[in-house]
C-alpha cells in the first residue's frame, strides 16, 4: 500500500517559471551551472547548487560548507520574498508532463510518506553515499525544505492513467520548454474528488520504484527522523513525514545507456593479448560505425581511434539460465567477463581507473575522452529496460554503478516542498 498526499507547494508565478526551473543539482559540475545560471538570478541552480555564488566570493577564513547551505537559504527566502514564488493555499496533486525528442512521460507530483521507504515499501536500486547524503540533510535543514523531487516509477495502472487523461483536457499551470529544448507542463489537481481518487489509486499500488534521486530520498527520511524526535507531539501527519516525488508509470520512461570509460589498459597487456583475452568471451567486429549497440548482448569498444563491435559468444548464455536477473544485466556481464577479469577493475565503486558517462552526451564524448590521452579505452551498452530494473530490485538486489540514465529528468525549481 502506497501511501501519496497532496501538498502546499511553493512554486513560481506563472510569468517566471521558465526562468526559475533548471536541471539537477547532481547532473551538472559547479562550472557548468554558473555558465548555466549566468545573467539569470532566478535559477534554482542559485538554490540546489548555490556553491556557484558561494565558492566564488568565499575569502580566507571562511567556513564554505557553511557558506554553502547559507547561501542556499538566502537565495531561496530571496525568491520568496520577491515574490517570485509563492506558496499554494490549498494541498494538491499535480501532473507533470515532459517531452524530449518526440518522447512524452506523464506523472504526478505529490508526497510519499517517509515510514513507506523506511519500511521498503519504496524500494532503492543503488547505494547511497554517506558524504552526498550529509550535503543533502544539511542542504534541507538550512532551507527548511526539499527543493527537487524524488524520480519514481511504479507499475502502470489504468486507473491512474485514466484519472491523468481527464486532468490534461484542462488548461495547464505551466507550459514552457527550457534551453535545453525539453518541455514542461502542469496542470494542478485542486478538486477534492480527484485529489481523493489519486490517493486511493495509489493506496493499491504494492510498490514504489525510486528510479532516481536516491540521495534526495536519504536525506529527506534522514530529516523527517531527525524532527520526528525533536518533536514530542509528532502527530504523523507534518510535511517532515513525508518525500516529495514525481511518480510515472513505468512504460512512461526512458532509460538511456551508461557508458564507461577506463584510463589505462593494464602494463602487462600488448595490444594482440588483450584482443584474444576479450576474444574468449567476445566476438570482436572490426569498424563498427554505428559505435552503440542495436540490442542486448552487443557492446561498443572504442580504442586507439577506432570502434569495435564485441558480441557476447553463446557459451555465456549458459552462465545465466538461472533466477538472478542482476547477473543477466549487460552492465553485469560487461564488469564480470571483460572490466574484471581483463582490466582488473574489480571494485566499479573505488576504482578510480573507470568513469561513467551519461548517454546522453552521447558517443562522441566517449571519442573525445579516448582521444585527448586522458582515457585508453571506451565502452558503450545497450540501455536497460525499466522491467529488467524492478526485476532485480524486487529479487533483493542492488543495481551495479551508474547503470541506467533516466531521461528526461524532473527539473528543479517547479516544485519546492517547505518543511
């Protein structure tokens, strides 16, 4: 049983949404969201990702993680008081739409209790870091708020799919695309009738999937525990108990590959040893001009210049007849026949010989980082399926590192859940 509420949102007026809404905190560098957020004072980035002002006009002696999280509040307590955001009289679901590249995904935003991801009712793929989840409590506690909302995906229900349909024949709250050509559109579920119905659909759905956001969900239960014991008259019902989410159905999303790259192909390898050691479980085709793979089982190897097709050889297909779903994963089979045994890259948590690229900055950023000298060699995958996904974590398992990119993401700044 799902447990989803509707919420007092602080949003921004219709005029500056635009303006307000930016990327993720965490899918961009500090120098890459002050570019972002240059001449616009309005970005969010200037909240999430508010070391862009801080480093910046930090002097000597200065605390910066202090100055970090206090500017963040600043900035945020500045926008409201501009009036730029404001807060929702009445607690409502909403429905989110984007749109990228001729793909559409439609979910609603609203609060999962913090007991049902303290239960596993929410259930995570990945490990958290203890450092990032630190960054993230002390982001929320000194903004009293969270400023992103939790990507999760749960099994497709009609019903909920229905309520959404009849919710986006009305006019939109907000309707605009960003500078990165993804749309954005709102519709606010105010009736009580429908914000009831949305509740109780969800109250039958078993289980909740965070498919991104996973240090958001940490920190904001890490938070609500924290209040929850400095207030002797918890009722349950405060917005500390609850995490700000946008829940998509899951044949709504899309996953893109993650890709890997490796600074060094080991000392002891020549060139013709490490092809007849990928050889044994690979077959390797030379040019291969589509540089991603077409399906499962096929990986991109870019090397010296030149692109490579490895195809996983059938005697691996006897290595996973059995139940685990994590093991048939390309990103596994990838890591346990060539990363590991070949590389000796064991550890894909540690080892600071491999980086992870995000798909969508595409192959030629594998190309340029092979081909400035910094990284020897680069793979591409196939791209997971959101199914393969909850197999794996309903089987009691963690997905391997930066295994699957979600895109689009929920921007930030649309939403923002006081505390």
């Amino acid at each position: 049983m799902a447990v989803v509420v509707p919420f007092n949102a602080l949003r921004p007026q219709r005029q500056y949404v635009k303006a307000v809404a930016s990327c993720p905190y965490d899918v961009v560098t500090t120098e890459e969201a002050r570019k972002i957020a240059a001449g616009n004072p309005l970005s969010f980035l200037r909240v999430e990702k508010s070391e862009i002002e801080a480093l910046s006009c930090s002097g000597i002696g200065t605390d910066i993680g202090t100055d970090i999280y206090e500017t963040a509040g600043r900035n945020l307590n500045r926008l409201m008081q501009e009036g730029i955001l404001f807060q929702e009289k009445k607690a409502c679901f909403y429905v989110y739409r984007q749109k990228m590249a001729g793909h559409e995904q439609y979910g609603i935003v609203g609060g999962i209790s913090v007991a049902e991801y303290e239960s596993g009712g929410l259930k995570k793929h990945e490990l958290t870091r203890t450092d990032k989840e630190i960054d993230r409590i002390r982001h929320i506690t000194a903004v009293n708020a969270q400023t992103g909302p939790v990507f999760v995906t749960y099994r497709r229900r009609d019903s909920i799919n229905r309520i959404i349909e009849g919710v986006v024949m009305k006019q939109p709250e907000y309707d605009f695309t960003a500078d990165d050509s993804v749309s954005h559109t709102v519709w606010i579920i105010m009736d009580e009738k429908e914000i009831n119905a949305v509740a109780d659909e969800f109250a039958s759905v078993d289980t909740l999937y965070i498919a991104d956001g996973h240090h958001r969900a940490a920190a904001a239960a890490a938070v609500g525990r924290m209040r929850r014991e400095q207030n002797s008259g918890n009722r349950g019902d405060e917005a500390y108990n609850y995490i700000m989410a946008v829940l998509f159905p899951h044949d709504h999303l899309k996953i893109m590959e993650y890709n890997r790259v490796v600074r060094d192909i080991q000392a002891f390898l020549g060139g013709e040893e490490f092809f007849n050691k990928i050889g044994e479980k690979f077959l390797i085709t030379e040019d291969f001009r589509e540089k991603s793979p077409g399906r499962p089982g096929e990986f991109g190897m870019y090397l010296d210049g030149k692109w490579y097709k490895l195809t996983r050889r059938n005697s691996l297909y006897n290595c996973y007849e059995g139940n685990n779903p994590l093991r048939k994963l390309d990103v596994s089979i990838l890591h346990e026949h060539l990363l590991g045994p070949v590389l000796g890259i064991h550890d894909l948590r540690t080892d600071s010989r491999i980086e992870f690229v995000g798909g969508i900055r595409e192959c030629k950023e594998l190309e340029r980082l092979v081909d400035s000298g910094e990284f020897a060699v680069a793979f591409s995958l196939y791209p997971i399926e959101v199914l393969q996904l909850m197999d794996v974590v309903d089987a009691g398992g963690i997905m391997p590192p930066k295994s699957t990119w979600f895109a689009p993401k929920p921007a930030s700044g649309i939403f923002v859940y006081p505390l």
